[in-house]
C-alpha cells in the first residue's frame, strides 16, 4: 500500500507534519512496515480541503484530529 502525505505549506500549516508522525507511530505500532509505504508530496491542489493524504492513488482529506480513525478505517482495515 502506498500513502503519500502532502507536505506543502498549505497542508503543513493544517497539520500535515503531526498526520506524518502519528501515521509512522500507528504504521510501527501495528508492525506494517512491510506493508505500507509512506512518503511526502507537494502540492495536490486541492489545498482547501485539509492535509491531503492518497492512499494508493485515492485521495482523502486528513487533520490531526482524524488521522487515528483515518488509519483504521482506510489503512489498517485495507492491509
């Protein structure tokens, strides 16, 4: 699975650096190393709707407050 996290200035001042570091401590957590790839992106253009985070090319908008639930029911239940 390949999840990418935009990291744009837009996104990083709706929290994209706290989605990053709590999907890497749930991605360790649930040992999915080998099965998720995460990486950072610029700019998706959709900068409006929140930190934009593509879950294998599927896109979803993602805040610090949501990204525990966000893993569960689109990462973890999908592995």
């Amino acid at each position: 699975m390949k999840v990418t996290v935009c990291i744009g200035s837009s996104c990083h001042i709706k929290g994209s650096r706290p989605v990053v570091e709590k999907l890497q401590e749930l991605i360790a957590q649930e040992n999915l190393n080998d099965k998720i790839e995460l990486s950072g992106t610029f700019c998706m253009g959709k900068c409006q709707q929140g930190v934009g985070v593509t879950v294998d090319g599927t896109f979803f908008s993602v805040s610090p407050g949501t990204v525990s639930s966000f893993f569960e029911k689109e990462m973890k239940a999908s592995v």
